[in-house]
C-alpha cells in the first residue's frame, strides 16, 4: 500500500468518532469523495453518500461504517472524578487501566481508567474485573468545580492510543472497526472511477451502527440499492486458544473474508468468490448461520428487500484500544469490490434460483 495511503488510513482512525458523534472524520471522508463523485451529500442523521454515475444499473451501496465503540460521560463526582455508560458493546475488560480522552467542546482531556482494587490479600477478589458503573475517568481534577472546566456531561470518550505498525504488514489501532471498512470503500471508489462501470455506485460512510444500523437503515431507504455490500470486521482465529471449531479457520493476511449464510444473497455470494478467483485475489470462506450484526442486518430488507453480502477483514482484538490487522488485507478488499462492481450488468437477476 501506498505511504500516502496509510497516512491518509492513519487520519482516519486518529480523528474520533464514537456513535453520535462521527462528524470531524465525516468531513475527512467528504473530501476524499469528492476527488471522484459526481456528487457529494449528507443527510440528516450524518451519513455521507458519494454518488458514481447516478444514472447506472443496478443501483449499489457500498456502506462501512464510520462510527466506533465508546463512552459517554454520565456523572462528575464532587471529588473530581468521571462517571460513565458505554457507548456500543464495549466490554469491561478492555477498559480497566487504559489512557482515554475525553472530548469537549473546550478541547481535549486526557484521563486514566481507575477502580477500586482491593489488597486484602484473602482469596482472588482482588483480581475481579470491575462492572462499567464502578470504574471511574481520573483526570487529575481536585474536585468537581475543577473538573467542570474540562468536562461536560454528554461529553464522548475514546482510548488515547494511536495508529501504529507492527512488523512490515500489521498495524494496530483503535477505531479499526469501521473506520478501515470507510478506508477501503474509498479505495474501492477510487479505483471504479478509473474505469467505465454501468452500475451506479454509492459510496457510503454511514453512522451509528454500533448503537443499533441506524445511519444503514436511513440511507438504504433513500438511496433504493438493487445491491448492497457492507464491509466490516469479524475475529480471526490465529490466536493462542481460538476454537476454529466454532469461529471457523481465518487469518491476518489471507484475504477479505466472504460468506454463505442467511444475510448473503447467494447470486452476490458466488460473483464475489468468482471475481477474487478471476483477479487471483487471495480470500477467505466462512459461513454465518444468523444476523451478520453489521449494516447489511438494515440494508437487506430495506423497503421490497435487497440483494446483500459482507464483505470482512479478520481482525485481533475487537472492540478496544489495540485491535490488530494485516494491511495487504485492506488492499486486496479493495481491488476485489471495485472488479466486482465493474462486473455488474444492468440486466442481471439477484433473485436466488
């Protein structure tokens, strides 16, 4: 991948976005659109739609989604302390003793993750994880009054940790889920523009999908996709202890993960594992019996129903402030949904025969 091209991914996961608040790394993903958009919008709940050829058939949404796992400030203390409720599934484990920032209108602040640790030495309690309601931000502040000059109820917070490299192919960072899926569908535009597709592409940043497929939800009721493909994340399994039993066999570094299952259209399942074999584009294959739990759960039975897949990197780590993946990952997704749109004909069927 291109150095301006990771320096542009790093901005990405670098500007905050936690679910309700994903405007700043909006306004990044407006520009970036527009270098290849006939148009450019937004709409009412945040989403931001790039519009390739309008006028094409069939009529395919692209969505990653922008929006990560976060915290809402709930309560200040009158000794000075933070109190707060999860935004997303953010599980506690993740938390416990982690820098964070707190983002105010005043400007950032940055704060610790503490709780109460007993050390009476008597048994394991010591070594309980605490529930979300008994851990607290310490930001340095000698009571309430001094806390109030850099946060405000209603104020979101994100882990402090920041984009980095690990090896020659890996990376981690916060915020990997879903601001690489944006990265890639960008990438993806980018490299449809460069050809003639007879389908009409949106390239679509949506919100909220942490908090429940809202922004998903909006977009595809407007927008009326023939076709829609989500890229998300989904847990690899090249980890000490996985159960490949249960979460199948995938990898960092082996390619963009494709499914069968009840959210895919079997039509769309079988162009995209034809596409990556046609463009020797490495992949995965797994299967997924239920809800994907990623905005194609929206997009597919928007209005009459629509044709869906899910397109997944593998990734370390969900839902925290040092996820890992594999780079080459997000490339290879990439040139495989830009060859598949451009294989798109305006008579096709999706109806599963």
């Amino acid at each position: 991948m291109e150095d301006s091209r990771i320096k542009f991914l790093q901005r990405l996961l670098e500007t905050p976005s936690p679910s309700g608040f994903e405007e700043p790394v909006q306004v990044l993903v407006r520009e970036e659109l527009k270098e290849n958009a006939a148009e450019v919008t937004t709409d009412v709940l945040g989403n931001v739609v790039g519009a390739l050829n309008p006028g094409g058939s069939p009529r395919v949404l692209l969505a990653g989604h922008c929006d990560e796992v976060g915290l809402l400030v709930r309560h200040i203390s009158d000794d000075g302390y933070i109190y707060f409720a999860p935004i997303g599934g953010m599980n506690n484990h993740m938390l416990v003793g982690h820098r964070v920032i707190i983002h105010n209108p005043a400007g950032p602040c940055l704060g610790v993750l503490g709780w109460h640790r007993p050390h009476s030495g008597g048994g394991d309690s010591g070594n309980k994880l605490p529930e979300i309601h008994e851990m607290w931000i310490d930001i340095g502040a000698r009571d309430k009054e001094e806390a109030l000059k850099r946060v405000t109820v209603g104020d979101p917070v994100t882990f402090a940790a920041g984009f980095e490299r690990l090896g020659e192919d890996y990376a981690n960072s916060p915020g990997f889920d879903d601001k690489m899926g944006v990265f890639i569908i960008l990438e993806a535009f980018r490299l449809i523009a460069k050809e003639r597709p007879k389908a009409a592409v949106f390239a679509v940043s949506t919100v909220q999908e942490e908090v429940g497929c809202r922004g998903a939800t909006a977009v595809a009721f407007d927008l009326k996709p023939d076709v829609g493909v989500a890229v998300d994340v989904w847990g690899s399994s090249d980890i000490p202890g996985a159960d490949k039993i249960r979460a199948g066999d995938l990898c960092l570094g082996k390619g963009p993960i494709l499914y069968r299952g009840s959210s895919f259209n079997p039509v769309l399942a079988r162009l995209l594992v034809e596409t990556a074999e046609s463009n020797q584009i490495p992949c995965q294959k797994t299967a997924c019996a239920g809800d994907s739990g990623t905005d194609v759960s929206a997009i597919q039975v928007s209005r009459a129903g629509v044709a869906t897949a899910v397109v997944s990197i593998a990734m370390r780590y969900g839902h925290g402030p040092f996820s890992v993946l594999s780079l080459s990952d997000l490339e290879n997704t990439s040139r495989l949904l830009a060859a598949f749109v451009c294989r798109l004909e305006p008579q096709m069927s999706f109806i599963p025969m």
